[in-house]
C-alpha cells in the first residue's frame, strides 16, 4: 500500500489574493468602526458634562444642585458677598460699589465689564466674568493695603478716586435695607 501524505492546506492559500485583502480590509473597517463609537461616546459625554455647567445632579438628591450660579446685581445680593468674603466695611464698600455703577444701572462705566468697583489697570477698567468675580478682587486689594482704622481716610489715602467730593458722596447714599 501506498502512504500518502495529506499536505495541510494553509488557510490564506485556499483565498485568492482579492478576498484576502477584502477580509483584512473588513477587519480594519471593523476596528475603526469601534474607534468611531468610542470616540461618539466620549464626545457625548463631554458635551453633557458642559451642558450642565450651572447644574449638578447627584443620585442622593430629589434633584439639580445649582453651582456657580450668579445672583442678580442687586445691592443686596452685594452686601450678601461682602459678607459671605468677609471683606471688612462692607457698609463703606456696598456704597463704593453703588457710586461707581449709579445704582448699578450706569451705561458706558466699569458695569460693562462686571468692574462694580471701577478698577482700573493701564487707564482701563479691568474687566471680570462676572460681578461676584469683581468682589473677589476687591477682598485680595483690600488685604494687601488694609492695615485698619478708619477706612474712609485710607480710601482717601490709597487714592481709590480721583474726586475730591468721594467721601462725602459715599457716605451720603442711604441703604434702606441695613
């Protein structure tokens, strides 16, 4: 009896060269598929996370926490972050603040750029994202040239206004809600 020997077919040699490169190609089609749908998800995902900047949800909760919302100009909501910074005479600073924006309805002044304090850097107001932005700068100054006492003369000794009358128009604006 005759031994044959069976020679084992390699697979890649039962395709002809067209269809292997059809199936590489369908494999790498497959893959990039796969990046694609991974980088969609990861997209959406940013997407919402800055989609919900303001608001914050939370599994625990009944429902959005709001973060980093900014309360209305009001001189209230003012003397609320004085206080909530801790920025020493707030009364004198809620007036300031009052003066140099007319009663926060000023048009063409530092409001524009939410310089509720009339800040200015190089001749120009200096401009913030937000108001609550411009009390937070106002605290910093405040604790790098603040030693105390009477915060009228210091406002007058640091130069804070170039008007001679400030002092008395400041402590001249009633605040009702005080």
């Amino acid at each position: 009896m005759k031994k044959t020997t069976h020679k084992k077919s390699n697979r890649r040699e039962a395709f002809s060269s067209n269809e292997l490169a059809v199936r590489l190609l369908r494999k790498k089609i497959s893959r990039i598929r796969r990046s694609f749908f991974v980088l969609a998800i990861a997209t959406f995902s940013l997407t919402l996370t800055s989609f919900n900047k303001f608001e914050s949800y939370s599994a625990f909760s009944a429902g959005p926490i709001f973060v980093d919302a900014v309360p209305e100009l009001t001189p209230e909501n003012v003397y609320a972050q004085l206080e909530k910074f801790e920025i020493r005479h707030p009364e004198i600073v809620l007036r300031q603040s009052i003066l140099e924006t007319g009663w926060y309805e000023c048009e063409n002044c530092s409001l524009e750029h939410n310089n509720i304090f009339g800040f200015r850097y190089k001749k120009k107001y200096m401009e913030f994202s937000n108001w609550v932005e411009a009390v937070k700068y106002y605290k910093k100054w405040q604790e790098k040239r603040y030693k105390g006492g009477d915060y009228y003369a210091f406002l007058k000794e640091v130069g804070y206004a170039t008007s001679r009358t400030y002092i008395s128009k400041l402590k001249s604006i009633k605040l009702d809600f005080l």
